[in-house]
C-alpha cells in the first residue's frame, strides 16, 4: 500500500466512522459495511457490500448470502439504499442457495 493509498484510507475511516452494531438501521436497505470479530481478530470486508433486513438479519449483496458467523460487531454506512424489490430477491436467493448446501 502507498503512502498516498494509506491516507486515502485514513481520510475514509475518518469520514465515515465504524458505529455499533446495535445502531444499525433495520429494514431501510442501506447498504453497509461491515467489521467482524473472530478468534483471530478484528477484520473489515472490504469490497463487500450488506443490508439489514427487517428481522435484524445481515446479508450480502454479491454474492447473496445470509451472514451467520461471525457476528458483526461495527458498521458503516455506504450512503446508498437498495429497492425493497432488490433486498427480497437478494434474500429468495440467498435462502436458495442455502438450501443447496
């Protein structure tokens, strides 16, 4: 990473702090970002993107999935909302895909 990459990131961070997950929006599909915490540490997803449904369930956009584990334990808004029709498809095939498995 560059110097120039870093504060880029920096000037992010800053601008758009991490919030407990407990403040998190349900149900107004604000696309977020998320950190989670695991036996390892504390990781970002970076790249990825995820909503809170009604029912206070997270899931990911691409490609669609229920989050389970780990738990996230900050979030961040992207300051963009998806469709309602969007977040129930992203949640019929979330759940499909589950039940492949």
């Amino acid at each position: 990473m560059t110097i120039k990459e870093r504060q880029q990131r920096e000037a992010h961070d800053r601008e758009n702090p991490w919030r407990p997950i407990a403040t998190a929006p349900r149900g107004t599909g604000l696309i977020c970002d998320l950190l989670f915490n695991d036996m390892v540490g504390d990781f970002a997803t970076n790249g990825l993107q995820f909503f809170l449904d009604a029912n206070g369930d997270w899931y990911q956009l691409e490609p669609p999935r229920r989050v389970c584990t780990p738990t996230p334990m900050n979030w961040r808004p992207s300051y963009v909302r998806i469709t309602p029709e969007r977040r129930k498809a992203i949640i019929h095939r979330a759940n499909e895909m589950r039940g492949q498995r």
